[in-house]
C-alpha cells in the first residue's frame, strides 16, 4: 500500500483514472481524473520550500462535447499531496480517497470527485478484482535504450455515482481503471508521443498496450489480463495499432478512432 501514496525522490509520476459510464436512459459518458506530482529536484521540504508540483486534470466526454478542467498547486502547503494509509489523494477541492481503511487494500473502495465548467462528478468504485502489475513484475520498459517506470493497474471497477453536466444530474453506472506510475526517466530523445490503451473486453478480460512514437516504428509494449486477474506479456511484433480517422485540434491531426488487432488472441477491435 505504500506504492500508492507520493515517492517525491522520483522525478514525475500519475494516479490516472479512466471510466466508461452508462446513464439510466443508455447514454454513453467518459469521464477522467488525473493528479500529476512532477519533481523540481528530489525529496520534500516544508511551506514553498517544498520543490514538488502538482496537477490534476478532469474531463467528461459525451457523443458531442468535451469538458475539462485542470488545477495547479505547489508542494508543502498542503493544497496538493496523496497519502498512502487511509489513502487519500487531493488538489484544491478534488479528492480520490479510500472509503474505508478496513478493506485488503486501500485501494480496493475509492470515491472520486472533481468539479469544472459546465460539469460535476461524484463516483465510487469498487473493485471486483486484483491489482495488476504491468511490465515485468511491475518494471514497464518505454525505449529500447532503456527508459521505464514502475506500473501497475487496478482495471476491476464497477462504478455507480452521479454526473452533472450543465446543472442536469444523471447518475450512471460503469467500469473504470486506474494506472499508477513513477519514474525518474524522461523518455528516449527521438520519442514524440504516446498512444496508449486500456480496454475492457465483454468476457471480463483485460488489455494494456501502448506504443512510443519515434522516428523509426516506435516502441510496443501490451499486457493480457485473464478475468482473474492473471497476467500474460504479448509479443510485441504481435500488436497492430492503425489510426483509422483523425480530427483537427488546434491545428494538429489527432487520431480519435483506431484498429487495434492482436492475432494471436483473435482480438480485432475498433475503438472511437
């Protein structure tokens, strides 16, 4: 349990929760919350002194509209942290926080809140199954040169809560995931971005993968997880990742719906 809370000698790291939703009359939501801590230099002093950065950022996606909202706050004074026992992780008024300190692992009940323009949440998650480790027991390369994090998931929520989006409540119901990182690596210099998935299958199996765009094919990493929880690396030559339709963002092609195969799993999938 002490790998959730903050490890402030390390230079960046994210708790990053991702949630499908489903309203009561069958409209589709997303919703994401993300508390970034990036480090100045190591370790954590008192006041202003303290050299950790911290920001959150909090979205909610119809069919048509993209909410979102971020926060930036300062180390040490105690308008940003995260806490391992009761866990509890904060910026301003935004708070991922054990419901109870009796549960096997802390993370195991969380409720989640965030607020911004034109939106609200307030959701609880449950987990109906194990941590995962990413990588090699935990251990995720991101370069051939040998840039990696720690990494590990808890992709087993069931989620019940409340949506407001421009002053109308909807409560939901859905699945959601939270990845936790760290590293003190940047990546490689000839990386330029980072396509990643994780993806919720109809059998209650599981999928990580990402890829590392670089000047070459860029670097492949992807993880099965058996409903159980049970984890099995796949073969990076065995992941296929196709952009399939792009959408203009200030200026830029960004991709917003993939093919993504696996073939040994018999997996083929479009996602939007």
């Amino acid at each position: 349990p002490r790998d959730h809370a903050a490890h402030p000698d390390f230079r960046i790291e994210w708790w990053y929760v991702t949630a499908n939703l489903r309203t009561s009359d069958g409209e589709e939501l997303g919703a994401q919350w993300t508390l970034f801590r990036s480090a100045l230099q190591p370790g954590k002093r008192g006041g202003w002194a303290d050299p950790q950065i911290w920001l959150g950022h909090a979205a909610v996606t119809t069919a048509n509209r993209h909410y979102v909202a971020e926060r930036l706050a300062r180390g040490g004074v105690g308008q940003a942290g995260v806490e391992a026992e009761p866990f509890d992780a904060w910026i301003d008024n935004w708070q991922m926080e054990a419901v109870t300190s009796e549960l096997a692992d802390p993370l195991d009940k969380i409720d989640l809140n965030a607020k911004g323009d034109g939106f609200q949440y307030q959701l609880r998650l449950t987990a109906k199954g194990p941590l995962v480790l990413q990588g090699e027991k935990g251990f995720s390369v991101k370069s051939a040169a040998g840039q990696a994090s720690f990494y590990y998931s808890q992709p087993f929520y069931e989620v019940r809560g409340t949506v407001i989006l421009d002053g109308r409540s909807r409560e939901v119901n859905g699945r959601a995931w939270l990845d936790r990182e760290w590293s003190s690596q940047p990546l490689a210099s000839n990386q330029t971005g980072w396509d990643w998935f994780s993806l919720h299958l109809a059998t209650g199996e599981k999928v990580m993968a990402f890829r590392l765009r670089d000047d070459r094919q860029g670097y492949v990493s992807a993880n099965w997880v058996s409903a159980d929880g049970t984890t099995a690396a796949i073969d990076p030559a065995d992941v296929q990742l196709s952009p399939l339709r792009t959408a203009s963002v200030n200026g830029r092609a960004i991709p917003v719906e993939w093919n993504l195969k696996i073939p040994s799993r018999s997996l083929d999938i479009n996602t939007t």
